[in-house]
C-alpha cells in the first residue's frame, strides 16, 4: 500500500510539472517554443527530476535518436551515473541561482558514440515563479576539445617555456621546459601563484601584462626574473596571448618565456665591445635616435652624454645629411650593413668633423631589425695628409717647372756654344783656304 501511495504521489507530481509547463506554454511560451525550435544548439527542457519534456531537432541530429526515444526519457538514459548526480547537482544550482554554466556532460549517441558537451541551464519557472524545471542548451565540443588536445600537444612538445594561467595569475598548465628552467616539480608548479617565483614588483608589471591581454589579445617582450629551485634569478622576456572560453570571453593567459641568460651574457659582451672600443661607436634606433655611445663619441663631439643619448642624429648633422643618414639606414634593414657613408657632424665648439660612417643591424630576439650601430672614424687626420700630399705635390710641380725653365736655359746656352763652336770651325777652314801655309794668321 505504502508502494502505490508513492507510486501515486510521484504519478500526481509528474501530472503537476506537466500542467504547468503547458500552462507555461499556454501563457506566452509560444515565442519561446519557436526560439528553441529554430536553435541551431541543442536545446531541451526538463523537469527536476530530469525527465525530459521538450527537444529541438538539433539534439535529435546530436544524439541520432527519435523523438519518442528522447522525450519522457530521465536523461541518466543518455548519460553516466556520475554525470547524472552532476546534472542534478547543476539542477539544484538552477533552483538556487537560477542558472548554471558549463557542466561538462558526455551523452551517448544512438551509434554508442561518447559526445562530449557543455551545459549551460537557466530556469523554468511556473506563473507564480516558481522553478518547475530547467532549459538546457548543449555545446557540442568534440572539435573544440580537438583544438584543445592540438594546443596541448602544441604547448608539451614546445621547445620554450610555456605555461597557461588564469586571470589572478594561478599556474594552470606547464610544459617541461618549464620545470626544466625552474627546476621544480610539476607539484610545486601547477595551482600555485605566479608571485612565488617573481618579486612583488614584477607581479604588479605581470598583472598590468594581463590586463594588456584581456584589452589587447596579446602583450609582448614583458621582463621576468623568476627565481629558480636553487635560487638563481632567471632573466627571461613574456610573450603572452589571451586564453578564451567557447563564448570568446578572456579567461586566462598563454604565456611563452624565453630564457634571456645567453642574450644577456652577448649585450653584456657587445656593451663591453662598444663601451671600450677605440673608435667612435653609438646605438640609434630606425628613426635616428641615439640610444646608446661610448666615451669615444662624447670625446669626438665634446658633448656630455645626457646632451647626446635620447636626441636625434639630425641634431648633429646637417638636414642632407640628415637624409643620408636615413637612406643609410635603409639600406642597413634591407642589407644589413651600410659602409663608408659621410658623415660631417658640428662638435660643441662649433667644428665641423669630417668622419665615415660604416653600420651594421641591430636586431631584436626574433631577428627584426630595430636600429643599427653605428662606427665613426675620425677622418681630420686623414683629410690632413691628403692636405699636405697635395700641397707637396703643388710644391713639387712648381719645382719641376723652376727645373725645366732651368733646363731650357742650360740647354740654351749649351746649343749656343756648340752653334758657336761650329761657326769658329768654319771660319778656319774659310782662313785656311786663303792662308795654305798657315803663316801669320790664328784663330
């Protein structure tokens, strides 16, 4: 007797939902039969004991079944055990928030197949309000979770650091070049904070990296010094990109580090070079503007160096160039080296230094180039030389010349003699004729 008496209330109940759901219908739930109807998501209402009272074709198609295998079915037909106490957990969450997100379900279709699914329910709610139900709307992810074993295969297998985070900075995800730059297990990684391995400083600039993420999609070369299991201050560069849900909202970061230890040690070489070279030697960027010189360049110009860093070449030089200069550069991004352009800046003293300019690409870690540096060198004594060459060749032509006037007249007179010789010659052979014997006459 007991049996039948539940068998009887829950009979009355169940008689109880329907009439209300179709006197639901029956008050203006007509647009609303149309909207589910038209979905292109599988979509479906059911009462609070899971039964299900309505479906549009879109779950028909998703789970191959008929109409009158679905409707009037309790959705543990479809799906686990488990997931059946999930359900009913995410319909107790309906009844008390009115709406639940994301519940993973993974039905089984008519061929046996395994669908994986999201559920996002809201309530239904009789004329008095109250909640007699849910109206739930699937997501088939099976090309989702596609995608998502692809990013993950992606991220395990990249040869870089890469970690996903959420938006409080929580460590999600890692591969194992992350434990391998940090040194720590995958347990003391994964659910911590990104603020154990950072000082709170870069936690603040990591957080202001995040939110460039959720404004821009993307933030790029951010300064991270994790510190590592045995202590040592890691320098690395964050590229991060947005994390998505299926609806496109910003849930979180994929960050990519790239360990700058190597790069660091090879600036602080080249600042070496630069800094103790000989010549002349300066950093601009792609629009002329110093960023860097050395103790040459201040000594050549006699400017201090807060007079020549973070200024414009054309501070310096004349407006042609100016131009010049920017062709040199040109040609340094498209070559990758510019030789022996002049250059002729004015010095704090007002001199103008004739100097050649050979430069080479300054390129960023990915290998763009962002500037050029710059070798002057000082042509003034060269120019000087070439001065004196042509001032001792002037004063040697003007000897030659002094030579061969002094030539002319030498040899001048030395053909006057001769001429004069060969006139005395003849005048005795002329005597000689009138004189046979040679008595008397001499010459």
């Amino acid at each position: 007797m007991a049996d039948q008496a539940l068998l009887a209330s829950e009979a009355l109940s169940n008689s109880r939902v329907q009439r209300s759901f179709q006197n639901t219908r029956a008050h203006g739930a007509l647009d609303a039969d149309i909207i589910i109807k038209n979905a292109p998501d599988p979509i479906f209402v059911a009462d609070l004991e899971s039964k299900i009272l309505s479906a549009n074709d879109a779950v028909y198609e998703l789970l191959g079944f008929r109409t009158d295998e679905v409707l009037e079915q309790s959705l543990s037909r479809f799906i686990s055990p488990e997931e059946t106490r999930e359900f009913t957990a995410a319909l107790r969450e309906v009844i008390e928030r009115g709406v639940t997100r994301n519940a993973r379900l993974n039905p089984r279709s008519a061929s046996g197949e395994v669908i994986p699914t999201t559920l996002n329910a809201s309530a239904l709610r009789d004329a008095d309000g109250k909640v007699i139900g849910a109206i739930g709307i699937l997501r088939d992810m099976r090309e989702l979770d596609k995608a998502l074993a692809y990013s993950d295969s992606l991220i395990k297998n990249a040869p870089d650091p890469v970690f996903v985070s959420d938006l409080e900075g929580k460590i999600l995800q890692a591969n194992d070049a992350v434990y391998e730059l940090l040194g720590f297990r995958r347990d003391e990684v994964l659910e911590q904070s990104l603020s154990r391995f950072i000082s709170p400083a870069e936690t603040r600039e990591f957080t202001a990296a995040l939110r460039e993420v959720i404004e821009r999609g993307v933030t790029r070369n951010a300064r991270l010094n994790p510190r590592s299991a045995s202590g040592e201050v890691i320098p690395t560069t964050l590229n991060a990109s947005a994390l998505r849900d299926p609806d496109g909202k910003v849930i979180g970061a994929i960050g990519i580090l790239r360990d700058m230890r190597e790069l660091d040690k090879a600036l602080a070489y080249s600042d070496s070079l630069i800094k103790n070279a000989p010549d002349p030697v300066f950093v601009s960027d792609l629009e002329g503007k110093i960023l860097q010189a050395n103790d040459a360049v201040y000594e050549l110009l006699g400017f201090r160096p807060d007079e020549v860093l973070e200024q414009s070449l054309s501070r310096f030089i004349s407006p042609e160039e100016t131009r010049e200069f920017l062709a040199a550069l040109r040609e340094v991004i498209e070559r990758g080296v510019t030789r022996n352009a002049r250059l002729n800046p004015r010095s704090a003293s007002g001199e103008v230094i004739p100097t050649t300019l050979n430069a080479s690409a300054l390129r960023d870690t990915d290998g763009k180039a962002i500037g050029a540096i710059g070798i002057l060198r000082d042509m003034r004594a060269y120019e000087q030389v070439v001065r004196d060459l042509q001032e001792s060749q002037s004063e040697l032509q003007e000897k030659i010349l002094d030579l061969e006037k002094f030539e002319e007249v030498v040899v001048g007179r030395e053909l006057k003699m001769i001429a004069l010789e060969k006139e005395v010659e003849n005048l005795r052979r002329e005597l000689a004729k009138f004189n046979p014997g040679g008595r008397g006459l001499t010459l």
